[in-house]
C-alpha cells in the first residue's frame, strides 16, 4: 500500500538542496533512513524524521555513522529500500560496512554532502575532497556508482536514480553533494505521482523462486543479467551463503578471481546504461572542460563569454562521476588542443582520469578550487590564455 | 578454531538455498571445526533444540552473527535458517535495521566477549537502551579464541593470554552490569556447565518482548585453557591442569556463584568469579519497535 502522503503536490516548490534530496529519496520508496547529524549533511536526518513516519517508513538516529550504515544494511537486507547521509568523516567510519554491502550485493544508497578536510576543516565549506574516497570507499575491491547533482532540481531527480541503480545493479551508490548545493534553495518541479511510479524499480521477489534465480549471467548471450537482491525472511535468500563468494552461476565458488571479476564486471559491462552524461557547445569545440557538480554552472557561463569572443569551448559534464566513462571521455577530447577541469579540490582526482584516458597527449589544466566557488572569470581567466 | 574441514561438503540439495523444511540438522550437513573440547558444541546443540522445541518460524527469527569462532555455529544450522554473518561488532547494530524495517521478526544475536564488550561495546549498550525486540547471547570465553589467544576485555585478572603475556591487569568488562546499566528488560548470565538453565533462560528470552541478554560462559580449550593452565586452577588440587573441556567445564561450574549466594558474599571473595543467574525481568517496559509505530500513527494523523 503506497502513501498518500509519499508523493509531494506535482508542481514547483522551493527547497533546500538537502531536503529535495530527502524528497527524492521518499519518493522513490526509501522506508529506511539511519543516520547521525553531521554538518553539512543534517538537514536531511532532521527533515525525513518528520516525514518517513508520515508515509509509514523508519528514520533512526543512530549512535555513530558505523550503526547507520549497518542499520541500513540489516533493513536493506530484509528488504527494504535505505539510505543514509553524513559528510566526509562519517563516510570515513563507514568504509568497513561500505566494503561488506559490496561483497554482500545489497542495495545501499548514500548521500554525501561533503565539506572541507582534512580532518574537521572548515565544516560549512563544499570541497569534492571525496570523490577519489567514494571510489575506494573500503577494503578489497569493488565497484560503485557515484551521481554528482549540480541544482537542487538533480538532488531530487538523482536520488531517484540512484535507488534504481542500487536495486538493479546491487552495488553501493553515492550521491556527490556538498556544502553549498546541499545548502541552496531552488526552485524544484516535482513529477505526477503517475511520473515517477512510472520510473520506480520496486524491491520485488521474483516470480518464481524455485530453481536457479541466483544466477547473474543469461546463457544465450554470456550477458550480465543480476537477479534481484534477495530478502531476509522470504524462500528467497542464499541463507548461508549470503555472505559468501561466488560466481556467476550464482553458486559459491572456491576461487577468489571469479566473484571478484564479477563485482566489478557486472557493473562496468553496463555503461551504456550507467553513464549520464550532459554536453554544451561541445561539437566544434577544440578546447573541452570536463567538470562534474557545482564547477559546471561556473562553466556555462564562462563558456558563453568564450563564445562572444569567437573562442570555440565547450562542456563535457559528467553525471556518473564513477565509474568512469573512459570511452566518451576519449570522443569528447579527441580532436581538443587542451582540456580543463575546473574541480572543487586540489589534487584533481578527475583531471587525474581525463589524464589517463588521453594517455597525456593533450595538455590538461586543473583549476583547483579549495572551499570556495570558481567565479566565471577564473576559468574564463584559463579558457582566453589557452586559446591566445 | 581448526581451519581444516570441508566448508561446503558433501552436501549438494537440488537447490541449495530453497529446502523445504526447517531442521535443526546439527552435524548432518556439516562437520564441526570447534577445537576439541570447546564450549560452542554445546551452545550450537541447545540453540537447534530450542528452536526445534519452541516451533519457531526461522523465516520470524534470522540470526546475526557476529565475527568469532562462535560464527561458525551458522555452518550447525540448517540452510532454511535466516542467517548473516556480519562484521566484528556491528552485529546489533544490523539486528536493529532488520527489526525497524520489518517488525515482525525478532532477531537473535550471537556475539562473542570482543565483539560485544570490545569493539562493538557502544552498539550493545545502544541496543539495551533502546530495549528493541530480540535476543543477544554474549559467549564469554575469557579470551580472543579465533585471531588466536589475544587479551579480550572479560579476560580474567592475572590470567595469561598473548597480549598479556606477563598478566593481566586491567579491569575485566562484565556485560551484565553494562546492560543493566543501559536499560536491557531481561538480564541473565549462566555457563555451559548449566546447559539446562540456558535452555530455560533462552526460551524465556524468546518469549520476552524487549532487549534480552544472557551471557553464557563457555570453555576455550585452545588458548584460553593451555595459556592458564596452572594460574587460575583450583589451587591445591591434583590434576587441576585445565587442559580438557571437561575439566575446563568443571573450573566453570566450580568459579561460578549464584546470584543469590554472591548477595552474602564480600568483594573480595567475588573477586574473578562468575555470578550467574536472573538479573532482571521487566517485561513490561516500552518496546522500541511498538513505540516507534505510535510515532508513525501521530504522524500519519498529522498531529504535533
Ligand atoms: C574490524 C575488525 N577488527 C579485527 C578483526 C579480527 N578479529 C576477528 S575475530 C576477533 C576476536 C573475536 O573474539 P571474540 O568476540 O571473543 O570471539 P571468540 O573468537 O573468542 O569466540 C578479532 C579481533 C575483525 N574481523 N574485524
Ligand atoms: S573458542 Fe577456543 S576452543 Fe573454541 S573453537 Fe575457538 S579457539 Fe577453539
């Protein structure tokens, strides 16, 4: 039975970026939230321990980010659709549990609203400092998918996105906020209820539980087919080996190399559909900025100056920050003279990738941006000096 | 713990995870890997009995294991039985997820001295406090049996262990005082060497509506036994080597005072023994998951 009260009145509201991201999450069926208050991150515990138990869902408060993050994962497991948010030193306590969802297959969302670090930093101020740690977020190895949002409408559109990821491809999901996006109020138009029942992946046991449903691959193609996550206290549950490594035949398998190959596979063989991406003035560009989150609204406009001045540049954009889409980053930067990549940190963990897809044959220059904005100006500053 | 033995022997069902029927199949699919002599023998048998006894739906009850040797109880259980294997500590923790997303159910918990008083000390103290619905069986072994014969921090004062290889000296954990303190409704603690009781207190556990813990205190042969073999024997006795279960039971039963008798007796004559028995009862007290649903219904009824 779905709420009356789960869907917001279709049409425009003004919200804050964190609470459209909690409305995105109830939207799309989260019935779970365990967290603890973190600046910048605490608006959404505070605003869905208002509104989960309107629509019959759980938010707890938990005693530390290592109880919330298992707490999600004992609710995903049973299933139930969860998702926690904290900042950077939260994520940091739960990398273990991060690592083990991974290895567990099970659905988990993440919100986080990162700020300034090392350390407790400037805590009001937005630094994509983890967008290289969300990629290695645990022990061992394993894929995630990381959503950068860049306006407050994508927080609600994205999280959405991001449970459908997690239950399609059961594999942890990020959402790469940050202090100032999670902080701004925007205009937010919210879909039909029709709308976004329409685009929902409900948590469902599969028709028929008997027989080999634990299987991940189709045997007439060889492709990645991933059953649905099972459920804790159903017929459909591995029981034992839940927790334990197997193949893709669904069966536990003694060799390390085959569940591992698995883990990553079953998530990189499917780009096409997990790579967003946006482009703007990109198709007779010969200078590209590749740039994710907030830096790419400072972009547009430096880019429409550029314009005014005859200097061909255009945007790659990257939604799916990871994993990353080697392949349309290698089309968008084949024919440029020089990349930019405006980020929001110092050391350029993106830049790092779009160096290594271009093998270092064309010039990439970071502008590094360390809790504060990038004006316009800064990187028009870079676009005008590389096309003198 | 023996790393030796098969982990998915001989048993092959045409499908492996959908059996039809629960059974508390102990050691019919699955050899034991306990050490000779250890007490998690005896916990795996009562638990497949109590659960045979009682009729419980396994499907309303999933067991979440934390890390010890202790987990691999679950290889005892039959594979219909619901059951994880978690992370050292965070056991109650993911219990508590279960149980708020779907109330019906009511977790039991195993967790082990270092995963419960240790690691995951703030989960267990939170779960008491919250007095949710389940049960957690603390085993205390004294020791850290599966990363090999490490302090943990119920080992006993003087005791020898490969962290402590001088003595221990510092102020043992006692998880029945912390889960009085933190709020637990159904207290308990009893040995191996009193299976009985611990069938009775589990089964009263099962039947309690709010947080239970009962400690049960149990044998490591292996490094708990042979590190102590002389120091914390019966003094003066012939043979009183700790160097079998059986004897390591008896030393058990002998160092453990009933609650009732420890109310007469000085601090220092309680000093590194066991008191077991019935610490608390309340079963009326607040359950978390009901009280959580009167919120849900305000909340729906759009009051403040
Ligand atoms: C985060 C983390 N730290 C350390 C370990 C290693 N470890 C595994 S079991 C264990 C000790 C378990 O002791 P106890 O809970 O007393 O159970 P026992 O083996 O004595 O039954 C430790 C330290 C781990 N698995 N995870
Ligand atoms: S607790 Fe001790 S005796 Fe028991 S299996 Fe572990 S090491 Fe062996």
């Amino acid at each position: 039975m779905i709420s009356e009260k789960r869907f917001l009145q279709a049409g425009k509201h003004l919200m804050m970026g964190n609470e459209a991201m909690s409305e995105g999450a109830i939207a799309a069926g989260c019935t779970f939230f365990g967290g603890y208050p973190i600046t910048p991150s605490t608006e959404v515990i505070e605003h869905l321990a208002k509104r989960l138990p309107e629509v019959g869902g759980v938010c707890m408060q938990m005693e530390d980010e290592l109880a919330s993050i298992n707490a999600v994962m004992g609710a995903s497991l049973v299933g139930a659709k969860a998702m926690t948010a904290t900042s950077g030193p939260g994520l940091a306590l739960m990398a273990e549990t991060i690592s083990m969802g991974a290895n567990l297959e099970i659905p988990f969302v993440f919100c986080d609203v990162q700020r300034n670090g090392p350390g407790t930093g400037y805590v009001t101020e937005p630094h994509h400092n983890d967008i290289g740690f969300a990629r290695f977020s645990g022990n061992g190895e394993f894929q995630i998918i990381a959503l950068a949002p860049m306006n407050c409408q994508e927080l609600y559109d994205l999280t959405i996105t991001a449970f459908n990821f997690a239950e399609k491809y059961r594999c942890p999901v990020f959402l790469m906020s940050d202090a100032y996006l999670g902080h701004l109020h925007e205009v937010v138009d919210i879909p039909t209820r029709e709308e976004i029942l329409k685009k929902i992946i409900k948590r469902e046991l599969p028709a028929n539980t008997k027989g080999r449903v634990f299987s991940y691959k189709d045997p007439s193609t060889g492709e990645y087919v991933i059953p649905s996550p099972p459920i804790m206290g159903t017929e459909y549950c591995p029981g034992l080996f839940l927790h334990q490594p197997h193949g893709p035949d669904g069966l536990p398998t003694p060799k390390p190399i085959v569940f591992q190959e698995m883990l990553i596979e079953k998530i990189t063989s499917k780009m096409d559909e997990i790579s967003l991406t946006e482009t703007y003035k990109l198709d007779d560009a010969d200078i590209v900025i590749v740039s994710y989150g907030l830096p790419v609204r400072s972009s547009y406009r430096a880019v429409d100056i550029a314009r005014e001045e005859g200097i061909k540049v255009g945007i790659f954009r990257l939604i799916t920050v990871w994993p990353f889409p080697d392949e349309k980053v290698k089309v968008a930067v084949k024919d440029a003279k020089a990349v930019i990549v405006p980020e929001l940190n110092y050391t350029g963990v993106i830049a790092e990738q779009v160096e290594r897809v271009t093998k270092l044959e064309t010039p990439v220059i970071k502008i590094p941006k360390v809790a504060e904005f990038h004006h316009p100006d800064d990187i028009l500053k870079v676009i005008r000096e590389v096309a003198k | 713990m023996s790393g030796v033995g098969p982990m998915y022997p001989n048993e092959k069902p045409e499908h492996p995870y959908l059996s039809k029927s629960y059974v508390g199949d102990l050691l019919g699919n699955y050899s034991s890997r306990f050490c000779a002599g250890c007490g998690y023998g005896i916990i795996a048998q009562i638990y497949t009995r109590v659960f045979e006894d009682e009729q419980l739906d396994p499907f309303l009850h999933p067991l979440v294991i934390g890390i010890g040797c202790y987990a691999q109880i679950m290889l005892l259980v039959h594979s219909k039985a619901q059951k994880i294997l978690t992370l050292h500590g965070r056991a109650p923790a993911i219990a508590t997820g279960m149980k708020m997303a779907n109330p019906k159910m009511k977790p039991i918990i195993f967790s082990g001295d270092g995963d419960s008083m240790g690691i995951g000390g703030n989960h267990f103290i939170h779960l008491c406090r919250r007095n949710l619905d389940c049960v957690e069986l603390v085993f205390n072994n004294s020791i850290y049996g599966m990363t090999g014969g490490q302090g943990a921090p119920t080992t006993l004062f003087g005791a020898k262990s490969s962290t402590t290889p001088y003595k221990m000296f510092e102020n043992k954990a006692d998880a029945v005082k912390i889960a009085l303190a933190a709020g637990a409704t159904y207290v308990a603690r009893t040995t191996v060497a009193h299976p009985r009781t611990f069938m009775k207190y589990f089964k009263k556990a099962l039947k309690h509506k709010g947080t239970s813990v009962i400690e049960i205190v149990t044998p490591c042969v292996t490094y708990f036994g042979r590190k102590n073999l002389d120091n914390l024997g019966f003094e003066g006795e012939e043979g009183s080597k700790m160097d079998t279960g059986g004897k390591m039971i008896e030393w058990i039963r002998r160092n453990s005072v009933r609650n009732n008798q420890a109310k007469f007796m000085t601090e220092e004559e309680l000093f590194n023994k066991y008191v077991i028995g019935e610490f608390r009862y309340e079963p009326n007290k607040p359950e978390y998951a009901d009280e959580y649903a009167k919120i849900q219904k305000i909340a729906m009824e759009g009051k403040k």
